[in-house]
C-alpha cells in the first residue's frame, strides 16, 4: 500500500508524459487527415514525451512545452482540436503552419493558455475570427496568422497583448478599423496586415511604438492621410502603404529619415514632393508612382546617399528633372507619364 502510493508520487522512472496530455495530442491528430500517413508515425506509445516528433516537453515538469508541426510538400486537411486546450499552461508554443489545407477555426479556447509565447498557423486555410478575448495571452510574443482565410475585426483585446513583437495577420480577408491604440503594443518590432480589406485611417498611435521596425498596411483600404509623427519613428525602416485609398501629402520627414524601404504607391496622395531629401536618405527603395503628386522633382534628390530603386512614374510632376541626378543608376521609366516633367531620360517639353 505504503509502496503504490510513493510510486504515485515520485516521478515515474520512464517520465512519461501524463495521459491528459496524451489523450489531447491523440485527438489532437485524430483531427487531422493526412493521406501519407507516416507523419505520425512517431507518436506511438503513451509516453508523448518520449521520441515523439514534432512534440517538446518541459526536461523538469514532464508536460507537453511545444508542438512545432510545419508542413512541407504534402497536404494535410482536417481541423485544429480544441483538445489542444487540454494542454496545461505549461505550453508555450503552437506552431501548425504551412499545411496547406488545414480548415475550420481557430478553437477559441486557445485563450486558456496562458504560458503561450508562440503562435503559427500560418499557411493553411483556417477561417472564422481571431479570438475575440486574445489579449488574454499576455505572455505571448509571436502572432501569426498569415495566409489563411481569417475574416472579422482586429479584436479590441489584441492591443493587451503587451509582449507582442511579431503580429503577422497578412493575406486573410480582415475587415474594419486597425484598433485606434495598437500604439499600446510597445514591444512590436514587426506590424504585418498587408492584403486584407480594413478600412478607416493609419492610428496616429503607431508612432509610439519606438522600436517597430516594420509597418506593412498595404492591399487594404485605408483611408485618411499618413500621420506625420510616421516620420519621426527611429527605428522604422521599412514601410510599405501600397494600394489604399490614402489622401493628403507625403509627410515630409519620411523623406529625410532613415528608411530604406517607402512604398506609397497606389493611393490617392497629393501636393509637392518635399525637398527633404539629405544625407540621410539612404533608399534601397522608394517608390511614389501612381499618385497625384504635383510640382517639380525636389532638387535635394541629389543629395540622397543613396537611391536603389526610385519609381515616380504616373503622377502630375513637372519641370525639369534637376541636374546631378544620378540618372544611369535608376530605371528608365522611374518618371514616366508624369505629363509635363522634361529632362534627360525623358523626352524635351515642347512647351518649355
Ligand atoms: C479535455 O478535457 C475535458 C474537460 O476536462 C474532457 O471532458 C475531455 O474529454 C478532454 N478531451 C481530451 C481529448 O482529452
Ligand atoms: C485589457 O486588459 C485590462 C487589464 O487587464 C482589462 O481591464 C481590459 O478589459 C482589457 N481590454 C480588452 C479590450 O480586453
Ligand atoms: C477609395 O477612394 C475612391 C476615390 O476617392 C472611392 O471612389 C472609393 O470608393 C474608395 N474605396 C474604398 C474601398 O473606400
């Protein structure tokens, strides 16, 4: 009696995982098809613990840590359990990408595990809402769910997630406003919510965020002008506002900061080209074409350290293009059907 109840109480001699877990993990893939089986083919035995591919566990506690399973050249269908639930709040990480064909939604319960710093489930075909009550997550740090068919809002609760660095929402079909204080997210380092359709303006509040290094709002349907205080972010280097329905100028600073990625293409922008160009701009690319910018080519392009790539093609710019523009190094057309600009790689204005 004495011995079975010690042997009850000490760790296990195999340190096998506990049978909550393995009954999770065993529906867990009860859920999932895949047509060549041998994917799991190392989860046998009751040990999840043991040999088990794809599956970490915490070396102290014995319990389930990480499920890291992405996908390769095979499709794999089904849908994501909410037996993963069952994992306790020793479970950090659930990576579950790349699958391809993995649907149905993600299980709201996810919320309940609190210990989660990562999440991808990115690449697979999962539709539905993101948790509306995701700010529960405080621990986490990664959030991907790019490339799948997630419509709804941006729940409000995401802006709680104080420990996000990645958010990577690309490719789905969100819809609505980009909460008003995503600023609040201080420790984001990569903004990614390209091609979805939200609408409403670029919060003021992403200026905040000190060390975002990348914004990436293009393919939506913003609307508004860019904030000003973008310009004075110290860490952004690359920006990308493709295809939105912005208005307003370019702010000036974004011209003269340390960037080296500014897409603005594709929008509704007008007014001047600021000449804020300086030995600050330093632009692996820079691209302003398909606007309504007017004026002259600012004459201070000619003291950008660097320009990779320059497209201004397809506004309403005129004049001259100025002289010292390193011309031989930026593409042909970079000024293109700008109606009345005139200079050396363009034909003369007839008119001047
Ligand atoms: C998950 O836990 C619930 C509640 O404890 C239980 O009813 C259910 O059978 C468990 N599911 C699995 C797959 O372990
Ligand atoms: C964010 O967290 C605070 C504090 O825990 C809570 O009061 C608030 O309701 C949360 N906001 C959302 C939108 O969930
Ligand atoms: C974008 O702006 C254009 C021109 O102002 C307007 O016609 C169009 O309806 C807008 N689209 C959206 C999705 O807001």
């Amino acid at each position: 009696m004495v011995l079975v109840t010690l042997m009850a109480l000490t760790p296990s001699p195999t340190n096998s995982c506990p049978s909550s877990e393995w009954a999770a993990l065993m529906a867990f893939k009860a859920a999932l098809k895949e047509p060549y089986s041998g994917f799991f083919h190392s989860w046998r035995g009751t040990n999840c613990c043991y040999h088990w591919h794809d599956i970490t566990c915490d070396p102290t506690t014995r319990r389930v840590a990480g499920i890291t399973l992405r996908g390769g050249e095979f499709t794999v269908t089904g849908h994501i359990s909410p037996s993963i639930c069952n994992l306790t709040h020793y479970l950090s990480s659930i990576t579950i990408s790349d699958w391809k064909g993995i649907s149905g939604n993600i299980p709201p319960c996810i919320t309940t595990l609190r210990s989660l710093q990562l999440v991808d489930l990115s690449g697979n075909l999962i539709h539905g809402q993101i948790p509306s009550d995701i700010g529960r997550l405080t621990q986490l740090t990664v959030l991907n769910l790019a490339a799948n068919h997630i419509s709804g809002r941006i729940p409000t609760s995401l802006v709680n997630l104080s420990n996000l660095m990645q958010l990577d929402l690309r490719n789905n079909a969100i819809q609505g406003p980009i909460p008003w204080d995503l600023g609040r997210l201080k420790r984001l380092n990569r903004a990614l919510l390209s091609h979805n359709r939200l609408t409403g303006p670029i919060p003021r509040s992403v200026s905040d965020i000190y060390g975002l290094a990348e914004l990436d709002l293009s393919l939506n349907r913003l609307s508004g002008s860019i904030p000003r205080s973008l310009g004075r972010m110290a860490v952004l280097d690359s920006l990308n506002l493709k295809y939105n329905n912005l208005t307003g100028r370019i702010p000036w600073r974004l011209l003269g900061s340390r960037m080296t990625h500014l897409d603005v293409s594709r929008n509704w922008l007008s007014g001047r080209i600021a000449d804020a160009f300086g030995e600050n701009s330093y632009f692996i690319s820079l691209d302003l074409s398909r606007n309504n910018l007017m004026g002259r080519v600012p004459k201070s392009l000619v003291w950008a350290t660097y320009i990779g790539y320059l497209d201004f093609s397809h506004n309403r710019l005129c004049g001259r293009l100025p002289r010292g523009l390193p011309i031989n190094h930026l593409h042909p057309s970079a000024f293109d059907h700008n109606p009345c600009l005139c200079g050396k790689p363009l034909k003369p204005c007839s008119r001047l």
